[in-house]
C-alpha cells in the first residue's frame, strides 16, 4: 500500500511540471525572428503556390516585401506578425491562398476575453460603414446611425487598412465588403489597431446630427449578432447547407438556396427538389448562391447537371513536381496521395508544360429543368459558388442578378492544399496545390462574374431585412 501511495505521488509531481507552460500571446518575437519568418513565407509561397505572379510580378512581390520588413525595428507579438504576413500574401490576389493563427494562439484565445468593438456593422457603397447591432450600455446609439469615424481613424481609412490584408481573387473588391460585415467587421478592426478600451466614436444619426462617444469594450466571449428577419417562406425541404421554396409573393417563381456545396444528402436534395419543380410545372427557377462561399467541385457539378443540358468540364493542373512528398508542404495523408491519384487518372493531357486534369459530369435529362433561369450573387460568392454562376450564365442563359462575385470569372486556385509552419511564431500559411480552368471562353481581367441586373442595397434595405435582389426577380418575371 505503501508503495502504491509512493508510486502515485511521484506520478502526480512529474505530471504537473511536465505541463506545457499555456502559450502567451503578448509573446515577442524578435526582429531577426520576424524577418526570417516573413523570408520563409515568401520562399515558399513562391515555390508552391500553382500561379503566384499571375497579379503581380515577382520584382514587385519582392520590392513589397521590402518595404515591409524595413517597417519591423522593433519585437513584434504573433497578432503584429501576421498583419504584415496577410499584406503580403494578399498580393498576388488569391483568394484561397490565407494565413492563420499558430495552433497555440488558437487554443489560448478559445477562453480568453478580449475586449472588443461593442457594435456589429455593414458597409454600404463599399466606403459607409453602419451599426446593424449596438452591444455596448449606450442607449443613444441606434441601428442605422452611420459611423464616420472610430478612435479618430475615418471609415475610409479603415476599410482601406482592412483592404490590405484581406485575400481575394484578382482585383476583386466585394469579397473584401461582404466578408468584414455584421460581427466580422469588430474583429477585423481590432486585428489591424489592436483589442483595447475605451472605443472612441464619430456617428450620424438617422436624423443628420453628428454625436461622439466614449463606450466601453464587450467580452469577446459575449459576443452576439442580431440579424435583421426575413420574410418567412414556404419551404417545402431543406438540409443544412440547401433550402427549397416557393417564393411568397409569388408561388410560381421557386428557389433553390445554396449556402455551400457541402453537407450529407446532397444528391437527394437536389433529385427530390427538381422533380417538384417539374411536377409543380414551374416555369421561373431562381438559384441563389449569395454567401455561398464554396465547397466540393463533385456537388457543384451535380446541380449544374439538371440546368445545363450539354455535358461539363472542369479542369486544373500545375507544373509536375514533387511536392506532395515536400515535409515542408503540410497535408494530411489522404490529400497527399490526392495529385497521385489524379495523375494515375485517364483523363489528363500535357498543356503548356503543365499537367491538366479533368473532372467531367454529363446532364440529368430525367427531371430537368428547362424554364427561365435567374442566379444571384454577391461578393462571397466564391470557390465553387463562382463557378456554378459563371457556367449558369454561358452555358444556361441564366440572368445573373446582385453584385459582382468574389470568385474570379475564369479561374481560381484550389482542389486542395497545404500549409506551410513558419519557423518561429509557428503561424500556418495555407496554399492550394492547383489552378483551376473554367471551359468558358471568358478574358481574365482581373474581376469576378459582373452581373446583367446590378443591385444595390441601402442601410435601410438591410435594416429591414429586404431582399432586393429576390425582389428584382420578380418584377421582372
């Protein structure tokens, strides 16, 4: 017994100082640190991403990262350090290409409070910025006011600062809009001026007057966000990422809403949804892939089976090369054997010293749907989302309505990816492995799909929950 007694109190010490120390994330690292991180993200983002200087050159990459590691003369916390790693690696405008916290900042900032920004926003006209929440204990603050300015920084200033570090295909811009509104937008902020209290701020009232406030921070971990309600809408089936209706002011105009090409049950949705549509006899289809940010090629394509009545093609490819066996290049097991797989496949052809792969789908001709076509879209439309847009349109003569897609009109980076771990803060950089090839014959010029109906919504339109773009589409029908 005595042993026993012994043998588990030599146990328990050991184990309690064998603990990690919990991660600190005010930790500085030093400039030598920091830079040779930022060297390491750009070495390899150039060796392994699929089409790095497709926006810009690599003399300008590299005369930008100049200028950045000339800003770092002083020790830098991980939060700083990736600051400037996402100005970089925004650069060459992918929008899959990110960095990410350290697996130890992550886990640090699962229970810690941090102060924050007691508002959730939206933009408006790509430069006003307007409260949907207000969390803070000020009463006179009211959904609809207009900030112009927070801690003396313009919103102009802002959202441009927030520009910088944002990742988008291209040029685009409204990936950018779309992705800091409601509770994002707090965190963004903080991330580019730092978590702090009080929050100083600048506000036009719905009634013209201009007031400032002092108001304190919330808790990060008592942070909410109210949307405005949406009409309620017969749905008729619904999974996690899909929802099918009839539209209420008019039960002749259906919709299908896809909030990601993912989730369980993904064929019969769609098999079950347009065999209504073909018994209702219904003539006006609307697809929305607004905030649809994407997901997999195989779901895509099996939507687009139904509406396009010729077979399909996706293709991507990258230069041969052994990177799925670079240790540097991290990726799970299964998406390591991925390139080989694909590579061992029938259906690749050597173009322009890279090795193009093909993904093919051909039509559903029972249940489908040859009627008026409407898609809508808007800036987090993305990934697959911007596919399936751009195929409906060349390909189905569907209307596009909304705002120009975050995806780019005629290819992107992804299928899948790795990650590279910098040295030192440990922070995760993720780069897809290949580029894809829409099969449309469209000029890349920088830009997403540019819808044939603009919308455009007001503070007033998103306060109250008004579809525009649904709207649009039926007063057209």
């Amino acid at each position: 017994m005595k042993l026993i007694f012994i043998a588990t109190f030599i146990f328990l010490f050991s184990y309690c100082f064998s603990q990690t120390k919990p991660f600190d994330i005010t930790h500085k690292y030093t400039v030598r640190e920091v830079l040779e991180d930022i060297d390491y993200t750009e070495k390899y983002l150039i060796k392994f991403h699929p089409d790095p200087f497709k926006y810009i050159s690599k003399d300008s990459l590299q005369a930008f990262v100049v200028r950045i590691k000339l800003k770092i003369d002083t020790p830098l916390t991980e939060m700083q350090v990736r600051f400037y790693l996402r100005q970089i690696v925004a650069k060459i405008g992918c929008g899959h290409t990110d960095v990410s916290n350290s697996k130890a900042y992550s886990k640090a900032i699962e229970k810690l409070n941090r102060p924050i920004l007691p508002l959730n926003a939206f933009v408006v006209d790509t430069n006003r910025l307007f409260i949907l929440n207000n969390l803070s204990s000020d009463s006179t603050i009211k959904a609809g006011d207009e900030i112009l300015s927070i801690d003396h920084h313009t919103i102009s200033s802002i959202l441009a600062r927030i520009g910088t570090i944002f990742t988008t295909d291209g040029y685009n811009q409204t990936y950018k809009k779309q992705g800091i509104k409601n509770e994002w937008f707090k965190y963004y902020y903080s991330f580019c001026y730092g978590f702090h209290t009080p929050y100083l701020l600048s506000l036009k009232h719905t009634n013209g007057t201009v007031s400032q406030h002092t108001i304190s921070a919330i808790s990060s971990q008592k942070d909410t966000v109210m949307l405005p309600k949406a009409d309620s809408v017969r749905i008729i089936q619904k999974t996690k990422t899909c929802v099918y209706f009839l539209a209420n002011k008019d039960t002749t105009v259906a919709v299908i809403d896809v909030n990601s090409f993912g989730g369980s049950h993904w064929r019969r949705f769609m098999r079950k949804s347009f065999k209504d549509i073909k018994r209702k006899k219904i003539t006006n289809l609307v697809i929305d892939l607004r905030d649809n940010g994407g997901g997999k090629i195989d779901n895509g394509m099996n939507l687009l089976a139904y509406l396009i009545h010729k077979p399909m093609t996706v293709s991507f490819d990258r230069k041969p090369n052994l990177l799925p066996l670079n240790f540097r290049y991290k990726m799970n097991f299964i998406t390591r054997l991925t390139p080989l797989f694909f590579m061992a496949s029938p259906l690749e052809f050597p173009r322009h010293w890279r090795l193009r792969h093909y993904i093919v789908h051909f039509p559903k001709h029972k249940n489908a749907y040859y009627g008026k076509l409407s898609v809508l879209i808007n800036g987090k439309s993305f990934s697959m989302s911007a596919i399936a847009a751009t195929y409906l349109k060349y390909k189905a003569n569907a209307t596009i309505i909304g705002e120009e897609t975050g995806g780019n009109i005629a290819g992107s980076n992804a299928v899948v990816s790795g990650t590279i771990l910098l040295p030192h803060t440990k922070v995760r950089v993720f780069i897809p492995y290949y580029h894809i090839y829409h099969s449309i014959d469209v000029i890349n010029d920088g830009h997403g799909l540019i819808p044939d109906i603009r919308t455009n919504y007001s503070a007033t339109d998103v306060l109250h929950g008004i579809d525009v773009d649904l709207n649009k589409v039926l007063e057209l029908k």
